[in-house]
C-alpha cells in the first residue's frame, strides 16, 4: 500500500511514490525537502504537508 501524506497548504492528498518524491491525484509532481515540508516540481511552491518521513520499513 502507498502512503498517503496531506498537503495542508494546498488541500490535497498526495501519494508518495519513493523516498522523495510523491504525485497528487491530478498529476503533479511534489519533492521532500523535509518531514512537514515539499516543493511543487511545476511551480517551485513550497507546501506544509503532513509527515512524510523517511523510514523505510513502512
């Protein structure tokens, strides 16, 4: 099963789909920068989202 993280600023749910990288529902891409933080690919936003860590055994 996929993580599911929120993006808080952009009222979204996104689908991490590596370690650093995840897509919302309408295709766009999003980069971790850190656990509550990404970067829109497109657009270069920053967005509080929810924690996204870095484990691996999830």
């Amino acid at each position: 099963m996929k993580k599911l993280i929120f993006d808080i600023d952009g009222g979204k749910i996104v689908t991490v789909i590596s370690n650093n990288m995840a897509v919302d529902f309408e295709g766009g891409f999003m980069t971790r920068m850190s656990d509550n933080m990404a970067m829109d690919m497109q657009s270069g936003d920053i967005y509080n989202i929810s924690s996204w860590s870095n484990d691996d055994d999830e």
